[in-house]
C-alpha cells in the first residue's frame, strides 16, 4: 500500500508518498514563511489561498519524482485538526476528492499524533511504551504513549505555547518572524549569567506549563535594558535557559512518576539544539534513552502524516460520510488505529 500525506493545518505545504514495502518515499514541502513575514504571524486566508494553489503541484511532483501515477495510491491521508479552519479545510477537500476519485480510502489524520509519530520514520524508531514530549507553536504537552492511539496527556500549557512563547519573545527583541530559530541564534553568544527569568510552574507539584509570565518577564527586562546587541543576545540566552530548564524539570518528574525508559521529543521546538541536548542529558541521568525525528520533520510536514495516515489505513480505519475538519481537537479522544470510537 502506497499512503499520500497532504498537511495544510497551517502556514506549511508538506506533502509525502509513503510505502507499506519501502518506507518513506519522498516528501515536499512549502513554507509560507515569506508570505506572513511582513504580517509578522500567519494570516489564515492568505495561508488558505496559497495552500490551494500548491497541493495538486507538490502531489505531483512527489508521484512524478518516484516515476508513480495517482492509480499507484492505495490511500490518502491528510490532516483533519487541530489548526486554522480555512487551511485544513483545503487539505481535507483534496484528500476527500482524490480518494472519491481514485476509488481508495482516505482518512483524516490528528496533526499532533503526525509530530508524535514523526520519529517512526527514523532508522531506530521508538518503542513503546514512551514519554512524549511535545513542543511546536500551538501546543506543549507531556504525554503517556502506551501505543498508537493510546495516548494520555499528563500535563499541558494553561497559556501560551512553547513556540509561541519564542516567537513572541522573538519579537520583542527585534527578530523577523518566526522566531524561534533566530532567537536559538542570538541566544548562542549570549552572556548566561546577565538575566535569570522564572523557570514557571516548577515550584509546585503537577506537569503543566505557563508562559505567559516568563513572557511578562521578558518584556519588562527588554523595557528597562539598553538595546546594545549584547544586552538583546544575554536576554535571549536567560529566555532559552529558562524554558529549557523548565521542561528538563517537568521531564524529569514524568519519567519518574511513569517510569517510561524513552522520551520522543517533537514538533517545531524540538529542533532547538539546546534544548535537545539538556534533554539526553536529562534522559540519560535517569537511564532513559532519548528520540527525536530529523530536524525537517520538527516542524509540520507532510510526512508525519502520511506515516500516522498509514498506520490506521492498515488497521482498516477509514473516512465516515461527513467532510468534517476539527480546529479543536483534543488527543485524549483518540483511540487505536482500527478502534475509532463513534463520533
Ligand atoms: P502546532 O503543531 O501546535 O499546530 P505548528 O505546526 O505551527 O503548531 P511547528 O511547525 O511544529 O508548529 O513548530 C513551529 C514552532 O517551532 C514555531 O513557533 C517556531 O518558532 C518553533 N521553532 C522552530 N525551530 C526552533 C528552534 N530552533 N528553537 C526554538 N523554537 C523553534
Ligand atoms: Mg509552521
Ligand atoms: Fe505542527
């Protein structure tokens, strides 16, 4: 079985043919970056317009580049929710289309399951049962992986998200949209003993997060310092130093308290070297060993997808009549591939 992945949940383009013999065959991706750039944050119906105008192409030239047609296709699966109304919408009409068209099945995929099974495409997968440590723009969340759909979150963000908490920060400190990984940049040269921010939540019991008070923190420190290159880059740094300490805090109470012997850390934050390395350290310390999917299937793609989709095409789950897509979503109402509670 050969699974098409169409990821449109946001400001990204990802698309991706994955085989049932061979693995992941290829993927394309496009960023909309440069078009929410001068917005500085992404504008939902310029990003619904624009995906329109790239998913037949990427899907095209993903068949044509593995010399396959859409007879080959066995499956589509694209991403249903959580995400921006308009952008998924697009996803789900093409995915439903081509697979009313192609005759085959198609399914709607849950975009954070995508980047929790994103390191399943690496070369030593996983095995479950893991820890998952979840950290992209719209979502930071600890949770229980026994298996595929069996997913129990532990804790969650009560405010802003681990990205959006850099972005923004980003923003504050002058650097083009998105932030995160300019901020990774400029936190590289600075002075880590300049600023202390609060490391938030990690004083009292429990697995959630807040953001948003190391944000106020932050914007108060950018307001009373002066913007010398070296006092903005030192801010960086005591920003990063403390959100990476806070999730080796909270990580580290999950291990023990689930006694899980591998933590998967995904979705765009993961791609931070910094906080990849405190977290094997942390990992290791505690005699569990640490996943990351590739530093491009970090951030949204269509791959992630396509795997996820596989998985519970495979298990004989399909779509129900109804077109429906789910900006809201919650992974708690997930359940294992083949076992889809009625909806
Ligand atoms: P969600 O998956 O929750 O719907 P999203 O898809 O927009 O949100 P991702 O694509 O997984 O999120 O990740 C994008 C986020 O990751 C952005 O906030 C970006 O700033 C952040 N990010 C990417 N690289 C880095 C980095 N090196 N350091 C810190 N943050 C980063
Ligand atoms: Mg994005
Ligand atoms: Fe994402």
């Amino acid at each position: 079985m050969i699974v098409l992945g169409i990821e449109t949940s946001c400001d990204e383009t990802g698309i991706a043919l994955y085989s049932h013999e061979q693995g992941l065959l290829t993927h394309r991706l496009h960023s909309q970056v440069d078009t929410h750039a001068v917005y500085g944050g992404v504008v939902p119906e310029l990003a619904s317009r624009d995906h329109i105008r790239r998913v037949l192409p990427l899907v095209n030239d993903c068949l044509d580049e593995v010399g396959l047609s859409r007879a080959d296709l066995g499956g589509v699966a694209y991403t249903r929710g959580p995400g921006l109304a308009g952008a998924l919408l697009v996803g789900t009409a093409v995915g439903r289309s081509l697979g009313w068209a192609l005759d085959c099945p198609s399914l709607g995929v849950h975009h954070m399951e995508g980047h929790l099974l994103a390191p399943m495409l690496e070369p030593e997968p996983p095995a479950f049962p893991f820890l998952a440590l979840l950290v992209s723009g719209g979502h930071t969340m600890l949770v229980q992986v026994a298996d595929i759909g069996r997913y129990r979150v532990l804790g969650e963000s009560l405010d802003d998200a681990a990205g959006e908490a850099f972005d923004k920060t980003a923003k504050l400190l002058g650097l083009p949209y998105p932030g995160g990984p300019q901020l990774e940049a400029l936190a590289r040269d600075g002075d880590p003993d300049r600023f202390v921010f609060p490391r938030p939540m990690t004083d009292r019991p429990g697995l959630d997060f807040s953001f948003s008070g190391l944000k106020t923190a932050v914007v108060n420190t950018v307001a009373s310092a002066d913007a010398e290159p070296a006092t903005r880059a030192a801010i960086a740094r005591a920003f990063q130093d403390a959100v990476v300490d806070t999730f080796a805090i909270k990580v580290r109470r999950a291990l023990a308290e689930t006694g899980a012997r591998c933590l998967v850390v995904a979705g765009g934050v993961g791609a931070n070297q910094a906080l990849r390395e405190r977290l094997r350290e942390e990992a290791s310390a505690q005699g569990a060993t640490v996943a990351y999917p590739r530093l491009a299937f970090c951030t949204d793609n269509g791959a992630m997808i396509a795997y996820a989709g596989y998985r519970r095409l495979l298990a004989g789950e399909r779509d129900d009549g109804a077109t429906e897509v789910r900006p809201r979503w919650s992974m708690d109402e997930l359940s294992p591939p083949g076992e889809a509670l009625p909806q």
